[in-house]
C-alpha cells in the first residue's frame, strides 16, 4: 500500500456542514468557528455560498462572511451556484470560488433546478468570468458514485461532467459521494480511471458517512492517488435532495486516523475536539 507523507484537508464545515440547519446561526458564532478552524491550521475553508438567501437561508450572510475572511487573510472557498451569485462574489473579492453539478440528472435537476447539460452550459460560461479576475475555479461533482433516485451512477455520467470542467478550465474538482454509499471498492477504481483519464487534474475526495465507510473510503482514495480531501468538523452537514444522507466525514476523525499513520496535515490535532464541541452546539 501507498501512503504519502502529507494530505491536506480542507474544511467544510461552515459551509457544507451549516448550510441544512433550519435554525439560523448568528453570523458572529460563524466568524468565531472560522477563526478557531484558522488558528488550528487549515489552510483552506470553505465558508460561505452566494446562493439566493430565499432557498437558503443559512448563507444569507455571506457577504458579512467572506469580508470576515478577507480581514484574517485566509484562504476561503465560497460556493457560487450560477452567474448571479458569481458576480456577487466577484464583487465581494472572493479569490476561490466553487461551482457544481451533480452526475444524476435527476438529482441535479431536484437541487438546482436544471438538467446536467443547462449546469454544464452556465459554468462554461461563468468559468471564463472567474479566470479573467484570477479566480481559483474548483468543480463540485456531486452523487459520483450512486444517487438516491437513479441509484449507481456509472463512470461516463462522471466523466461527461469532470470532461466540461476540465476543459472550462478548473483548478481541481471534488468528487463527491453525496449520499455517502460508496464503499472502497468502487471509490479506488473510480478514482483511479478519473486520474488515468484526467492526468494533469488534481481531485479531492468528498465523503459523507451515511454507510460508515468514509474513513475507509478516504484510504481507498489516498491509494488511487488523491491526496486532498474535504472533511466537515464534528461530522456536520447532509444534503437536502439527497434522502437518507447524513453528515459529512468528521474532519477530528480524519485527522485522528492520518496523524497515527504519519502522515501531516499541518492541522494541531489536539484542538479539534473542543472545536468541534463548538460545533455542533449551533446547530
């Protein structure tokens, strides 16, 4: 087996992990999780979504968010689900921006309201917008693995979508297993024709816990190649449209498991706990 000396761990908690609570949480418990994640040693959070505040509230601050984030001078990734929501983030000053598209057409269609090929066609639009102010692009590819509605989602629906962004130029791309069914096996070959098809794209592996297999899962990755992954804090998170899926895999928990592999992350272990105790008292 192959085990790299670091993995970066990007951390989704204040985003992805928040975005479902009914409950608002006040904009300044936001700023100091963010903060505290900081302080700890993630290099890059994603933190907020300029997605209409109508379908989800959670990230109606976004704008208060990401001037947080400009004054800590992090680096942060604000989610941006089509070209509206691009230009406010362009004019807020937000340097690493997401989009994303799901490999089920029906779940696509469910999330965001728009087949696959109507997604594919605002991003290469929006791409081009992103590049000329020097915007670092990441593609979410969501349900890569299995959907809920459609059931296994087979290799060419995940490469029709990882195809557009690669060609539309994105920096790196997720790929998500949005239910959080996959398990290893499917996870490793999948990966790894991802990165014979795609060899100059760097992935991330983005795993959420519903079958209890991330962890496993994340290994599965780290041997098919891929060495970033997207872990929630205290497990939070879960998607809406995606029925039955719980939350993302516990940053702590991934931490935990690769600290006692020796391999870094650049993130202080031993503060995690009590951040992720912070956590899920918001929500």
């Amino acid at each position: 087996m192959h085990f790299p000396s670091s993995v970066e761990i990007i951390e989704v908690g204040p985003r992805d992990g928040l975005q479902n609570e009914k409950k608002f949480v006040a904009t300044e418990d936001k700023k100091v999780l963010i903060q505290r994640l900081a302080e700890s040693g993630f290099q890059r959070i994603e933190t907020a979504s300029f997605v209409h505040p109508k379908i989800v509230p959670q990230m109606a601050d976004a704008s208060e968010i990401v001037d947080f984030c400009n004054e800590l001078g992090i680096f942060y990734i604000a989610l941006t689900p089509n070209k509206k929501a691009l230009e406010r983030a362009l004019e807020a000053n937000v340097k690493q921006i997401a989009v994303f598209v799901g490999a089920s057409n029906t779940f696509n269609e469910k999330n965001i309201r728009r087949t696959i090929d109507e997604s594919l066609a605002e991003c290469k639009e929006m791409f081009p917008i992103a590049k000329a102010n020097g915007v670092f692009m990441r593609g979410y590819v969501s349900m890569a693995f299995s959907c809920p509605y459609e059931g296994a989602v087979s290799y060419e629906q995940v490469k029709k979508v990882v195809s557009s962004f690669v060609e539309n130029g994105a920096d790196e791309l997720s790929i998500g297993d949005t239910n959080g069914r996959a398990n290893p096996r499917i996870v490793y070959d999948r990966l790894t024709r991802l990165k014979e098809d795609f060899p100059d794209t760097t992935f991330v592996g983005h795993f959420h816990d519903t079958s209890g297999f991330a962890l496993a899962n994340i290994l599965a990755a780290i041997q098919a190649g891929v060495t970033k992954f997207d872990t929630s804090i205290g497990g939070l998170g879960g998607c809406p449209f995606s029925p039955g899926s719980t939350g993302n895999v516990a940053t702590e928990k991934v931490v935990e498991m690769l600290h006692a592999m020796n391999i870094n992350t650049g993130i202080a272990q031993e503060r995690l706990a009590g951040i992720a105790e912070f956590a899920k008292g918001l929500v």
